[in-house]
C-alpha cells in the first residue's frame, strides 16, 4: 500500500496519517516531521532548513528527494508507506516516479478559511508528534497530550503570515500535482472538512 497524502497546509495530512499508520500497519512519512526533527537535534541539515521552513517557504527540491530516498530504503516501508507532504512540486513527483511506484494518491479537500482556522489553533505533541486543535481536537488536559503525555507546542510556521505564504506556496508549487496525478490515473478526492471520524471513514473505504 504506497500512498501520497496531498493537500492544502492544515488538511488534516498529519491528522489522517496517524490514524491510517496504525490502521494499516505501514510507515508514516512526512517530511515536514523530518526537517523538524532536524531542526530540534541542531543537524546541518536543520541549520539550513530552519528559515526556510519558519517562512513557509519550500526547501529546495534535491534535498527534499534525497531525504524520501534515504527514508524508503530503511525496510520498514518495504509493505508500503504513508508520504504526507511529499512530493510538493512536479520535479519532485517526477523524481518519486524513478524511486518507486504509488498506489494511491489521496487529495485532502478543504477550503482556505477552514486552513487558517485549523493551522492557528494547532498544537503538536513534542513527544509523538500528534496534532491536536484547541477547538476542534482539544486534549482530555490543556497542553498534555492525550496519548503520551507529552507537552503541547504551537509550530513556528503557524503564525498567520507563514500560513498565508505556505497558501500561496502551495497554489503555485504544489496544487499542479492533483492534475499530474489525476493524468496518471490514481488520484482520490476525500472530502476533509469533515469531522476526523467521517474523513477517516472515508479514507477507508476509498483504500
Ligand atoms: P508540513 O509539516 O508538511 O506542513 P504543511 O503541508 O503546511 O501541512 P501541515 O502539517 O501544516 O497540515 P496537515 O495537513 O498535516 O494538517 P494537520 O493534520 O496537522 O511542512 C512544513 C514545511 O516543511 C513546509 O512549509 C516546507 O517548508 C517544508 N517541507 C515539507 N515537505 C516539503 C517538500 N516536499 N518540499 C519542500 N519543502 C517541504 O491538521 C491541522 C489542524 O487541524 C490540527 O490542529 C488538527 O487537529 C486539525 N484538524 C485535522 N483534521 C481536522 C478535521 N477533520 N476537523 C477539524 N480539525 C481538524
Ligand atoms: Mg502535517
């Protein structure tokens, strides 16, 4: 099962993703996590994205590719994965084509307005990595994750004018994808402005 979680910033990729990888048993790759997790452990590679990705801009594409290429090759994605937020532009998609075939690539629908209100009520467990929203998702406990206990952050990047820009990024850079894959013939919608319970359902029965 090798999926492509697409979508607009606040879709609910990550949300999606964390229910599916439990679900079906496969790996969750987002790279958006990976250049984070760069960032915390103070790696060359965080020391270059980090601006980039606090601005909202993309991180240039060769990095992004060889990152996904190092990650498919560790054996726990040989029965499939999860690439949330990954390809983000056509030379990307172009690149994952000579990687490895995609199954399926589900394109999360959600209007702007709904992205802003998600993205700027968003916290991130700082231990697992689970998104909550103080409104929508809110933890059992203000600040505590609900699964490990962990602290709640709110993310860099979800400051309005970042979310403003990774909008337009994601209009010029990465909608040009939904009409890439829909020529290539695997391309499902899923309607994500839903309640998570009817996005996960759906999501279900479209796999
Ligand atoms: P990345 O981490 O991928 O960020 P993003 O695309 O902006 O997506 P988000 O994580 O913000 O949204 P999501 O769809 O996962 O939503 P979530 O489930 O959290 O990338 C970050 C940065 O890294 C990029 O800007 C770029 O700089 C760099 N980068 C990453 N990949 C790259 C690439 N391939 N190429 C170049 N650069 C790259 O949900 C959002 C909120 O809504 C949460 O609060 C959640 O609780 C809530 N929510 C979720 N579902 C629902 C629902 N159904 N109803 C109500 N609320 C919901
Ligand atoms: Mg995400």
């Amino acid at each position: 099962m090798n999926l492509i979680f697409l979508g607009p910033p606040g879709a609910g990729k990550g949300t999606m993703a964390f229910r599916a990888k439990e679900h079906y048993n496969i790996p969750h790759i987002s790279t958006g996590d990976l250049f984070r997790a760069a960032i915390k452990n103070q790696t060359e590679l965080g020391k270059k994205v980090k601006s980039i990705i606090d601005a909202g801009d993309l991180v240039p594409d060769e990095l992004t590719t060889a990152i996904v290429e190092e990650r498919l090759k560790q054996g726990d994605a040989d029965k499939g994965f999860i690439l949330d937020g990954f390809p983000r532009t056509i030379p990307q998609a172009e690149a994952l084509k000579k990687i490895t075939n995609i199954e399926t690539v589900i394109n999360f629908t959600v209007t702007e307005e709904e992205v802003v209100r998600r993205l700027s009520g968003r916290r991130v467990c700082k231990g697992c990595g689970e998104s909550f929203h103080v409104e929508f998702i809110p933890p059992a406990k203000e600040g505590v994750c609900d699964k490990c206990g962990g602290e709640l952050y709110t993310r860099d990047d979800d400051k309005i004018e970042a979310i403003k820009n990774r909008l337009s990024v994601y209009a010029s850079s990465t909608e040009p994808l939904i009409n890439f894959y829909k020529v290539e013939g695997n391309l499902k919608d899923i309607d994500a402005s839903q309640h998570p319970d009817k996005v996960f359902e759906d999501l279900k029965a479209t796999l």
